[in-house]
C-alpha cells in the first residue's frame, strides 16, 4: 500500500479555462464519414448525423472543436465544401491517401457544431495555399452581406454570419510530411501576413500560431522562438503537440504527463522571451491543440506506411483506431490534470481526435456507437472542473520520476463545490490518500474510481463497452479531511462541499 497525502491551502492558480476541453475532428478515415456522419443509420438525423453519437459528444462534455484537421488541411481547398452537394468534386486527398468525396464541407460542419453544443476552431490551409484565401473564408463564414463571398454564403443557405471566432494558422509546418512544409523563417512570415489579413476582414477573431509539430523534432524550440519573433504582436495563442505511448516501460508511460509539464515551461519561457525581447504588450498563451495517447510506432512501421501510400484509393477507410486500455486513460487523467494545473497558461486544448480515429467515442458502421476507456476521464473532468483551479500539492512516493499519485483540485464558488481529481500510477499497489481541504466542514457528496476486474490492459470494444467503467469509491470523510483507497493504475473523482441541514 501506497500512502499519499493531498493537501490544498485554498489558493487560486487561475479561472478554468472553457476551451480546455476540446477535441479535434479531421477528414481522415472514419472520425466524419460513418463517425459523426451517417446518413441512413438507425439513429441519424435529418441533416445525415449520427444522433448515438451526437448523444456521446454531448456526454463528453466537449466545448470546442478543431476542424477540418490536422495534415488534412494543408492540402485542403475550402470551396470544395459548400454549395450543393451533388455538384462538388471529389478528389484525392494525399495527406492521408484517400478520397474525399466532399460531402460534409463547411456548411454541414457549422450544423453539427451547432447540434453538439462545440464552438469551431477552423484552421486554414498555409500548405498550398495562403492569404487571399485565408482572408477568403472569413469573408465567406463572418461578413454579414453585401460581398460576392458573404451572399455566396447566404445562397449556399446561410443567411446569418457563422460568427467563427477561434482560427488556426494552418498546421504542424515544420513535418516533413506536411504539404508545403516550410522552414520556420518561411512559415513565421506567412502566417504574420496571413494574420494580418484575416483580421483586416474580422478584427475579433482570434489567432493561433503554429508550434513545432513535436517536442522530438529537431526544430523544436528554435521553431517557437523564430516564429514568434516574425508573428507574436498578431496573433493570440501558440499551438504546442504532444502524442504518447506506451513502449516497454509502463511505469514510465504512467509518468508520461511529465514531458507535457517540461514542454509547457519550456514553451512558456520562450513566449516570454519574445514579449519581453519585442516589447508586446499582450500574453500569448498556449493551445495545446493536439494531444492523446497514439501508437505511433504502429503506424510509422515502413511495412505499414507502404501498405497504405501503395494501397488503393478508399472513401474512409480505418485509420490509426487505437484501442485503449485502463492505463491509457489513466494517463490521459494525468494530461488534464497536469493542463489545469497550468490553466494561467494552457488556455485552449484539443484531444485528437474525437470519432474513431484515436479517439475516446467509437462507431460499428450501421451499428452502435460505444465509449473507449479514455472517455471516462475526459468526461468526468469537463463536467464538473468548473470556477477555479487551486493550488495542490502531493506528498507521495516517487515512480518513474513522478508522484505515484497525482491530484488536481477545483472549486467553484458559485455551488460551494470542490472537485478532486486523482490518479493512481502504480503498477501493483493501492494507495491510501488522504485529503485535506481548506474548509473543515465539507464532505464527499459523489465519488467514483475508473478501474477495471480485467487489470491495466482491460478495454472497452464493442462486444463488451462496459469492461473498463466507473465504480463508485468508498469515502471516509470528517473535518475537511477525506480518505480514499485507489486501486492500482486507476483514476478517480470526488465531488465534495458543505453537508445540507
């Protein structure tokens, strides 16, 4: 047994931040087509959208979403995606060796969005293209009327303006695998005057600049620093990526979280660097705005990558659906914590991806549609992390370089309510926690664990959706001070306030 100990004085780090909470949509394999997108299944909706689906987002608590990708993107030619669906081309889409077929554009995504209850994030293709067409599109979806682009937009069946507020600057464009991949010299230049551009046309949006790809590429760091010396006085955000997974050590990919914390400082530091060196007066913050547990090694193996750049042309085929364990969610609980933990500086963050394709909602085809163990996390966190993040710290034993439990709390004043989130890292042993709050009179109202009889490596598939699920977690609790046990490699909840007369 592993004792821990989680104390919380009751001072604010930041508010937590709405956007925190997001997820990505590609076009790639089945996250649109047959994920949010299935016109005839049992469920769908008028409009072509899986409702079992739209039912799960809903469930998961997602507030904004990245669309339409990721690689995608950068090869991407917007028009494709509006006007009347049988009039729109078909073509191959080389970023991840498909057909597009164009049926789900624009217009379709802003529909679901709008179902789902998500804000957009839309990025824009600064792969192939560039400004005119940047500043294009926000003419298309914000301009009110009177354009040629804006009453394009109104025949094409939208009167009022889609008002999308959040926009990426194109994607990931230091890899090598990018279309148009440019140096960052190249790239820092463009997307300045691709900025300026869009806000010339939309002067509230805002802009998220484009990191490194990885905190394992060679350009990392040098690319952060160069962009923003070319970018920082126009833009509002710096994205940063961040993909892990589990090799031959689990303990190691337990503590994984630990690479998130060292980027955010390090990314961090250079932001500030640069406001200080070019004297800006506004804080550009961090969009995490790819992050997940993702078998790369599987999907990079040169016979696999072959199979696929050789193979034939598919309308969405299946593409990298990782099926996640126990463990896996409870590093993905981690992710959260450690991203509230740093919510003065994390301010918008994006699961990659949302159906499908690594993602915690999966589909069968013309069947059900289930919840992959990382779902339990994710939702329990963007449900109930609400007012503030505060300050907590851990006395536990060290694994991997990390606490062997790891905890985050919140509080929000408006409905007396604190929330404690924990994870257990440890392979083989329980730990006892104690938790002690700032107030003596509070008590658990609701507490779960996310465990599973079948051990770490338990999943949910669809024969069995229900393996890896949440169990409610005995608490003892009096004067402020709560106990619970963990069991090993588990994450858990508690939601905790003043006891009602």
């Amino acid at each position: 047994m592993i004792d821990a100990v989680v104390t919380v004085p009751g001072v604010t780090v930041s508010d937590v931040p709405a956007r925190m909470f997001g997820s990505f949509v590609e076009h790639m394999g089945r996250c649109v087509y047959t994920g949010i997108f299935e016109p005839g299944h049992a469920t769908a909706n008028a409009e072509g959208f899986r409702g079992d689906v739209l039912d799960l987002v809903r469930e998961l608590g997602v507030s904004v979403v990245r669309y339409p990708g990721g690689n995608f993107v950068s090869g991407y030619r917007w028009e494709d995606g509006i006007g009347p669906v049988e009039e729109r081309p078909r073509r191959l889409e080389t970023a991840w060796h498909e057909i597009e077929p164009n049926i789900v554009g624009l217009h379709e995504f802003v529909t679901w969005a709008e179902q789902a209850g998500v804000e957009i994030m839309e990025a824009v293709n600064l792969g192939t293209r560039g400004v005119e067409d940047a500043m294009r599109l926000v003419e298309y979806s914000n301009h009110p009327s009177g354009t040629a682009l804006s009453d394009a937009r109104r025949r094409n069946g939208a009167e009022e303006p889609f008002g999308i507020r959040l926009w990426c600057l194109g994607n990931e464009m230091d890899g090598p695998w990018q279309l148009g991949a440019k140096s960052a010299e190249e790239y820092g230049a463009l997307a300045r005057e691709t900025a300026k551009g869009m806000r010339a046309v939309d002067p509230s949006i805002e802009l998220v600049l484009a990191g490194s790809s990885g905190t394992d590429m060679p350009t990392y760091g040098e690319w952060e620093r160069t962009v923003l010396r070319h970018a920082y006085a126009h833009v509002d955000y710096l994205s940063l990526h961040l993909y892990v997974q589990e090799r031959q050590d689990p303990s190691a990919f337990l503590a994984s979280a630990l690479r998130l914390e060292q980027a955010i400082r390090d990314v961090s530091t250079i932001i500030d660097e640069v406001r200080a060196e070019g004297q800006h007066s506004h804080q550009v913050a961090l969009a995490i705005d790819e992050w997940n547990v993702w078998n790369q090694d599987r999907f990079n193996d040169p016979e696999h990558q072959r199979e696929v750049q050789h193979g034939p042309w598919l309308e969405h085929p299946e593409v990298i659906e990782d099926v996640y364990t126990l463990t896996d969610a409870v590093v993905v609980g981690t992710f959260l914590h450690t991203m509230l933990r740093n919510a003065d500086r994390v301010r918008i963050a994006n699961l990659a991806q949302l159906v499908n394709v690594i993602a915690p909602i999966m589909t069968a085809e013309g069947g059900d549609a289930w919840r992959q163990a990382t779902f339990w996390p994710f939702a329990r966190i963007a449900s109930h992390a609400r007012g503030n993040v505060l300050e907590t710290h851990v006395d536990a034993p060290e694994i991997a370089g990390a606490p062997a439990v790891d905890a985050v709390v919140t509080h929000e004043d408006d409905r007396g309510e604190w929330c404690v989130f924990l994870a257990n890292r440890a392979l083989e042993d329980s730990a006892s926690v104690t938790i002690t709050l700032p107030r003596a009179d509070l008590a658990a109202r609701e507490a779960e664990v996310l465990t599973s009889a079948e051990g770490r490596l338990a999943v949910n598939t669809h024969e069995s959706p229900g393996t890896v699920a949440m169990q409610e977690l005995p608490v003892a609790s009096g004067d402020g001070v709560l106990e619970v046990t963990l069991p090993p490699v588990s994450w858990a909840w508690l939601r905790v306030g003043v006891p009602s007369t």
